[in-house]
C-alpha cells in the first residue's frame, strides 16, 4: 500500500511537471494554424505550381516507364484477385450501363458505324478476305482432284502410273466437265427466259413438237458453242481454267476451231453411252479419251507443263 501511494505522488508530480508545456502548446496551436495557412500553404503551392510546370511531370513519368510501374501495380492487382473484382464491380455499376446505353444510342455513334461499314477499306477488305477463302478452296479442290487421279489409276492399271504426269486424269475432267455442264445449264435458261418472254408478247408456237425441237437445238447450239468457244480460244473452259487443265493440239498450243468441233461432236459420242467414251483415260498412256483420239488433243495438268526456256 506504501509503494502505491508513491506511485500516486510520483504521477501527480509528474503532470505537474509537463504543465506548462502542454499549456503553451495549447496556447501557441491557434497562432501556428493560422501562420501555417498565412505563409507556409501559399508558399507549398507556389513550389508544387513550380515543380510541375518544369520537367518533373516528364521525368516521373519517364522514371514509371522505365521501371514498369503499372505492370507491378496491375500485375499485384492481377495476383491478389482485386483487379477481377474491381473490373466486375466497374462493368456491373448502374452508371456503366447508363453510359453505355448513351453512347449506343447516340447519333455520333451510329454515324461512325455507317461510316466503318460504307468505308472503302472495309469492303476492300472483305473483298479480299473471299477472295482468299475461294481461292483456297479451289486450290484444295485441285489438290483434290490430281491425289484422286492417280489413286484411280493406283487401283486398276498394273503397274501403276509414276506420280507428278503432265497429262490430266478422269477425275479432273470429270469435275470440270460437270462445272462446264451447270454453266451451259445456267446459260441455256437465261436464254430460254428470254425466248419465254418474247412468246408471251408475241403469242404461243404452234405446234407444240416444233416447240420441243426448238429448245432441243437451242440447247445444243449453246453447248457446242460454249465447248468450241473456249477450246479454241483460250484452250480451256471456265471449268477446266478453275482445275488448272487444258486441252492442247499436237503443237501445244490451243486446238484449232476444226478440232475444237471435231473435240465437240466426239465428247457428245463419248457422253451418250454412260460415258463409256472416257474409260480409254484409264489406261492410256497421254490419258486420252475418245474425244482425243478423234480430234489429236490431249488434255494436261497447266501447273506441271515445263516452263519455256527464255532466248
């Protein structure tokens, strides 16, 4: 009990003792504030105006970049999961929303999506993204065609055929050969829709056989044009163009417009008994068809033709 009333008067005389320090601190706090918002802030805020109108800002700036500042920010923000929550919290908000749905809504907005849409890049663009993809499906269709080809020829003739021949198989042909048929389908029905068109101004044929012989020459007129046409033009048809084959006379070049007709007349031969005219591709040694043979064409593969020697 005697230690505890030392303790006592050793307390009181203590805060005895720091009195008068705490009572000028409290007395000299009212003048320090206000020295402090006379003098000492206005003098802070011209050395901070200063610091950042010289090269501070620049060199601070400088100094985050150098040493990946926001990468270690956004990095520990990544690794402790606030930066999800704080992302989910900013796309979740009412007012994210509200904003957005304003600037969806705005003319300003629409006016630059037609602008994008209607921009002769975009359709450049476009244009030349299905260029691409058509370009790559012919490609793959080629590729296509000639593994079929010799896997045809792998199958029946004994001993097989040595792969990388100049000369076109069944296949490639008969692909080509059914896309030259769709379009001489597709012309021969615009032309019929004319010829339709022009009856009903002018009245119904009579008799109806005559109708029938009309269309039956018309269809073979278009086809025998088309076939003769392209062979002796270009020495290809669009179909054939599209599989990268063409026909070649004995010069190598185009056949001429009689053999083209002679070429013409033999394909219908070779057509008409279930294409029974085109089994000769099997198993000779050019891969010529009837058609070939009646006319002295053959029918080769335009990427593996040796290259002219330049003089």
């Amino acid at each position: 009990m005697a230690g505890d009333g030392r303790r006592s008067r050793f307390s009181a005389a203590g805060r005895l003792a720091f009195f008068p320090a705490r009572a000028a601190a409290r007395a000299s706090r009212a003048p320090l504030e206000a020295a402090a918002e006379d003098h000492l802030i206005p003098e802070l805020s011209r050395l901070t105006d200063r610091a950042l109108a010289g090269p501070l800002p620049e060199e601070l700036a400088q100094s985050v970049i150098e040493h990946h500042v926001l990468e270690r920010i956004v990095g520990e923000l990544a690794a402790s999961g606030e930066l999800d929550r704080l992302v989910g919290n900013a796309l979740g908000s009412p007012r994210t929303k509200e904003l957005t749905d304003r600037i969806v809504r705005s003319d300003e907005f629409r006016s630059a999506i037609r602008q994008i849409v209607g921009s002769p890049e975009l359709r450049a663009a476009l244009t030349e993204q299905t260029a691409g993809i058509f370009d790559e499906l012919i490609a793959e269709l080629r590729r296509g065609t000639i593994r079929m080809d010799e896997g045809v020829e792998q199958a029946i003739r004994r001993p097989p055929r040595a792969a990388g021949n100049v000369y076109a198989g069944i296949v490639s042909r008969s692909v080509a050969l059914a896309i030259d048929l769709l379009l001489i389908v597709a012309i021969f029905t615009v032309l019929s829709g004319f010829g339709a068109l022009i009856t009903s101004l002018v009245g119904t044929l009579r008799p109806t056989w005559l109708v029938d012989v009309l269309l039956g020459a018309g269809g073979a007129i278009v086809a025998a044009g088309y076939l003769i046409l392209f062979w002796s033009g270009a020495g290809s048809t669009p179909g054939m163009h599209l599989l990268h084959v063409r026909v070649r006379g004995p010069d190598g070049g185009p056949p001429s417009v009689a053999r083209a007709m002679v070429r013409t007349f033999g394909t219908w031969l070779a057509i008409v008994p279930l294409f029974a005219g085109y089994l000769p591709v099997l198993f000779d040694q050019r891969r010529r068809g009837l058609p070939d043979y009646l006319a002295g064409t053959e029918v080769v593969y335009k990427d593996r033709l040796p290259t002219p020697a330049s003089g």
